[in-house]
C-alpha cells in the first residue's frame, strides 16, 4: 500500500548490461537521483509535470516501484510503523 509519507531513497543506475529500463522508469529514477531522497507526494509533484503520458503519475509510480527496488536502484523507506504487539495472556502450569 503507498503512503504518501513513503520515503524513495535513489541507490544506482542500471549497468549497460543489465538491460535498459523503460523511459518512464527512468524518468523515475533520474527525478529520485537528483533529489538523492524525497517523499512520495513531492515525487508525485514533480512527475506531473516530466511525465507525458495518459496514465496517472501515482499510476505510472506504483506500477515501476516493484522493478525499481528489485534492481537495487531504489529504496523505499516507508512511514508505516509495525502495530504493538499485544499482551499475552500468560496461562498458569498445570501440576
């Protein structure tokens, strides 16, 4: 699930030979690489106005996240914090 506080932190480019991103990807990253870290909705600002195409920028964001994180080029540091663990109820030994 994305959140809007979600922190995408740029980690490298692709090597030559590990293949080529698609153009909208790369606009991803290259948007990520020159601001070296940004939060999601400032992210979000700034393709609006880079990306051409039809689809949404939140769209077109989700849709490359996966692949941009898996190829080690990204890292998405997110605001979600892990609920609290709940009390066990603790259970007398039976003699």
């Amino acid at each position: 699930m994305a959140r809007e506080n979600d922190l995408f932190k740029f980690k490298r480019f692709l090597k030559k030979d590990e293949g080529a991103l698609p153009a909208q990807a790369e606009l991803i990253l290259k948007t990520i690489h020159d601001a070296g870290e940004i939060t999601r909705t400032n992210l979000l600002k700034k393709l609006e106005t880079t990306l051409t195409t039809k689809q949404a920028p939140a769209r077109v964001l989700s849709f490359y996240r996966s692949p941009l994180v898996n190829s080690g080029c990204i890292q998405v540091i997110s605001d979600k914090v892990a609920p609290k663990a709940r009390p066990q109820k603790r259970v007398a030994a039976k003699s």
